[in-house]
C-alpha cells in the first residue's frame, strides 16, 4: 500500500487512515486523501488525492476513484466499480456487480468466483449520487449528473440529467453546481452561475 499515517503524525500531503480502518496492502491512496472509521479498501484498488472515504465504506478490490471523490458513510463500492474525478457519492448508496444475482449454483454448490461476471458502474466526472440510491450495474453515470437520493438506477444516466425514482427518471437537467436549470429558448441556464447548456446527444454539455 501507499505510505499512510494516522492524523497525529501526518505529514502536510501524507494520506491519513484512521487505525480502525481496514487497508489491504497494495492499495494506492492519493495526496491528502483520509480513510475514516471502520472504512475497508480491498486490494488493487486505487484511490486518487483529496478523497474522503467515510466512516464505514466499502471500496472493493480494483475500483477506481480519481481525484477530490467524497464517499459518505456505510457507501458499498463494489469492484469493479470506476469513479471519475470530482465525484459525491452519499451515505449508504450501493453500486452492485452481479447482473444475475445467485448465492448457488442450481446444483446446490455454493457460487465461487469463476461462477459469474462481476460488471461495474461506471461515474464520470462531477456526478454526484445521492443517499441510499442503488445503481444496478452495468450502467454508466454521466459527467455532472444528480441522481436523487432513494433512487434506484437501472439505465444509463446521461450528463446533466437529474433522475429520481424507482426506477430512475430524468425529472430536468442539472448544472456544474447541482443547481437545475431553467429553459432559455435554444438552451438552458444555471440560475446561480449564469452558464449556459445546450444538448449534445441524450445529454447536455456547457455552451
């Protein structure tokens, strides 16, 4: 693993980890990031600087998470989930890995690993996801989208969009501050920034 600290003796860009977190040993962990409480990073997994991994999360063995990412507490990030930059992922969200889902085979043998496909959720830069919203797995979660706490997402999510529901809706559009937007004619607007949106493909991007 990356060299950690505890927060007594952390250097300025030391990452810190909490002694009642479990950290396997080739585990990266970026500049500045904190691994909280009771918090458990599987092997392989990498985790870029100024990440806040709460209390009690799970980050399974291979994710990916980039830089400046928030994972709330009690979220379960399983592999091989991949986690853009900028990305809020809140207290109890769930990103699942099994598209059929079966504890045993029909022989009645306990399922093992070479058994079934793990598939992951894919997050893209600046989204956030909120608490206790499922993402079932494979979908992809597009650059600066919202999805509504208590949501359960079964397709796609694409950029901007926000989505609510079970299963998930796009209800409007967001912008990069999570702001909705307002219609202006041929686009949209953040009503905090001023920026300007127009369509691309199912999404939105910045004029």
């Amino acid at each position: 693993m990356t060299d950690h600290t505890t927060a007594a003796d952390a250097a300025l860009d030391d990452p810190v980890v909490q002694p009642s977190a479990d950290i396997d040993d080739d585990v990266s962990l970026g500049a500045r990031t904190r691994v909280w409480h009771l918090a458990q990073v599987r092997t392989g997994a990498r985790i870029g600087a100024d990440c806040n991994i709460g209390r009690g999360a799970y980050i399974g063995p291979g994710v990916v998470l980039g830089d400046a990412c928030k994972v709330q507490n009690y979220a379960l990030v399983y592999e091989p989930a991949v986690v853009g930059d900028g990305v809020f992922i809140g207290p109890a969200v769930v990103f699942t890995n099994d598209e059929f889902p079966r504890a045993a085979n029909p022989d009645g043998s306990l399922k093992g690993a070479d058994d079934w496909h793990a598939v992951g959720v894919t997050v893209e830069r600046g989204a956030s996801i909120g608490a206790r919203s499922v993402c079932i797995a494979p979908v992809t979660i597009g650059a600066w989208s919202l999805v509504a706490a208590g949501a359960v997402v079964t397709k796609d999510v694409p950029a901007h969009a926000l989505v609510a529901g079970v299963p998930a809706r796009r209800i409007g559009w967001v912008g990069r501050t999570g702001r909705p937007l307002t219609s202006d004619g041929d686009g949209w607007v953040c009503p905090e920034t001023g920026e300007r949106y127009v369509t691309e493909g199912e999404g939105l991007r910045l004029a």
